[in-house]
C-alpha cells in the first residue's frame, strides 16, 4: 500500500508539474517569431544555393536572401511572356536545352548569352554595358529590353497575390520584378559537367579528350588564363585579335561603353559551359563550330595595338601552331565541358 501512495504521489507531482508549465506557457507566450524579411509577410522556406566547395562564393544580396517560395516566383515569371509586350519570355531567347541560349544570332547581330552562373559575374552583356548584381541585371531586362507593362503586371490577380505574400508589395514595380527574377537567376548553376566528373575521378577521359585538357590547361593553349576554372570565364575583358578596323559599333566592345581608346575591341570573356550546345561564337557569331574557333586561335588572330599581352607571348606571335591532330583534340575537350544534368533538371524547367 506504501509503494502504492509513493506511486500515487509522484504521478500527480508529475502532472501538476506540466499543468504548472502548460499554464505558464499560455500566460507568457513566446515572442513572435519575425518574418523572413523586412517584408515578406508570410514564413518562407530558406534555400541554400547548392554548389561545390571549389566554387568561388556566390554573392547574394543582402535585400533578397534567397527562398524557395521566392525561387519559384521568379521561374513563374522567366518562363511567362507576360513580362513583354510582344509574347516573348526570358525563356524564349534562352532555352534549357541549349544550355539557357538560342541557336542563332539575337535580332541578326550577335548570339544570346547563357543563363548560367550568373551568380558570380559582376559584368554582363558582351561589351559590359551592364554591371552590378543579378538584381541589376534583372531590373534592365524589365525596364529596358522588355519595358514590361506594370499596369498588366498589376492587372494580374495571381502576381498580385504572390509579390503581397513573399515581397509585400501592395504594388508591383521593376524592382519587384528584378528581385524575383534573380532568385532563379541565382539557381541556374552548372556544376556537373564531364569535365568535372573526370577531376573528381568519377570517370576517365579519352585519349583525345586528355590530350586537349592537357593543351587548355597549360602555355601550350593558354585557354586557362581567360577561361578560369571552375566558372570558365574571368569575367573581364580582352581584344583577342579579331579585327584591325572597328568600322561597325558592334565591333568596338568596351570602347563603346568606357570610351577609352585601350579598351576598343575588348569583350567580356565567354563562359564556356555547354559552349558545344552553341552555334554561334564570338561577339558577332562570326564562326559556327568549335573547329573555327580553335581554327582562329590557331591561325587568325590579328595583330592590334590593344591586342591582350596573354596572345603576344613569345613563340605565339604566329598564334598557337597546332597540329590537325591537337586541333581535334582540343575541340574534343570543349565538349567536356556540357552539363546535361543542368540542362534536363527539371526544377530549371517551364512550371507545370
């Protein structure tokens, strides 16, 4: 009976304990918990930009911490036309399966930049006629290129909906639209090409695959001081020799932009992931294979006063002097660089 009323006492000191603390729980509640942000004025879900440690850090501003819910706003809006005024949308000039680019030239002029990485970029465009963020990257597209109608954006219910509960908009304007649209911009990492996969020893390289890494990668090429690994561009801008005269605008690059006699001819270094899915190459699409390319690396490049320092080194004044063979090889190692999980990810994709 003892055992009994010592069983008996503690179950109820046990209980009233938790009542006690039940109680105190509801007569001082916890703090509200604040919102994701200053002004989003629903609880989002936080993303962690996924990409390998070996990557550079990948800015992400401090106005627009990237969330799921934000992510998926912004692929809304890339793959909708409604940002245009002609039925155009982000993804009609760049598409998945080309590596977020088009076949062809951009209106006749020049080819479209990938979507890829854009994480790590400070320049933009072929010139660098744009420069900052993704989120200013992203405000020209909407103000400038598309002059989006913000009476339609306004006019949509769905958008309206979406900016008040993840930007608290009451009204949505470029800015709106800029943010949300660089959330998935961010997302667009290419990460695992089969060049990557032979570092991190998954697979093996072919011969001519090996043989054109090993001319990329060293003086022999000289790819790599332009190309840098792991982005595949410096995202700075050299005259690699293309012309002699800059009669046309679109020819002069920088200049255009800086207005210093140093800087005509200079473009923004192409990235080269997915460069195999392209069709057109260099600022003008003058070329139309990998083979050209190599070909005027090779062969072709003109003597300038503003010629980059890294064509004029000693034994390349007559360019690189490759063998038919070693061209080849180089072409076959270009190919390693496509990324055919980023270009069939279906989180990446047109939303069902």
């Amino acid at each position: 009976m003892v055992s009994r009323n010592i069983l008996f006492a503690t179950i109820l000191s046990i209980t009233l304990a938790v009542v006690v603390t039940a109680c105190k729980k509801e007569d001082n509640p916890p703090a509200p918990q604040p919102a994701p942000s200053d002004t989003s004025v629903v609880k989002m879900t936080p993303y962690e930009l996924p990409y390998p440690a070996y990557f550079p850090k990948a800015y992400i501003a401090d106005d627009n911490k990237l969330y799921e819910e934000r992510i998926q706003l912004g692929r809304m809006l890339y793959y909708d036309p409604i940002l245009s005024n002609d039925g155009r949308a982000c993804a009609s000039c760049h598409l998945q399966e080309k590596g977020f680019t088009v076949p062809g030239l951009y209106a006749n002029t020049m080819p479209v930049l990938p979507h890829v990485n854009l994480a790590w970029y400070t320049n933009y465009m072929w010139d660098g006629s744009k420069k900052g963020t993704v989120e200013d990257l992203m405000l020209f597209e909407v103000s400038e290129f598309f002059g989006t109608d913000l009476n339609k954006m306004n006019a949509s219910a769905k958008y309206r909906e979406l900016f008040k509960k993840y930007y608290g908009a009451d009204n949505i304007t470029y800015k709106e639209l800029s943010y949300a649209l660089a959330q998935f911009i961010r997302t667009l990492v290419s990460k695992d090409t089969r060049y990557e996969q032979f570092l991190q020893g998954k697979i093996n390289f072919t011969k001519d695959e090996y043989e054109g890494y090993r001319i990329f990668t060293t003086e022999k090429g000289d790819c790599f001081h332009c190309h840098v690994n792991p982005i595949l561009t410096d995202n700075l801008f050299h005259n690699i020799g293309l012309d002699t005269l800059y009669s046309r605008d679109i020819d002069k690059g920088l200049f255009n932009v800086t207005g210093i006699q140093a800087d005509m001819g200079k473009f923004r270094t192409a990235n080269l992931r997915n460069v195999a899915l392209r069709d057109r190459y260099m600022h003008d699409g003058r070329f139309t294979s990998l083979e050209e390319v190599v070909e005027f690396y090779n062969s072709g490049v003109r003597r300038v006063s503003t010629l980059d320092p890294v064509m004029t080194k000693p034994g390349k004044e007559n360019g690189l002097r490759l063998s038919d063979v070693e061209r080849k090889q180089l072409v076959a190692f270009l190919k390693t660089f496509t990324d055919s999980t980023f270009i069939t990810n279906p989180a990446l994709g047109r939303p069902e």
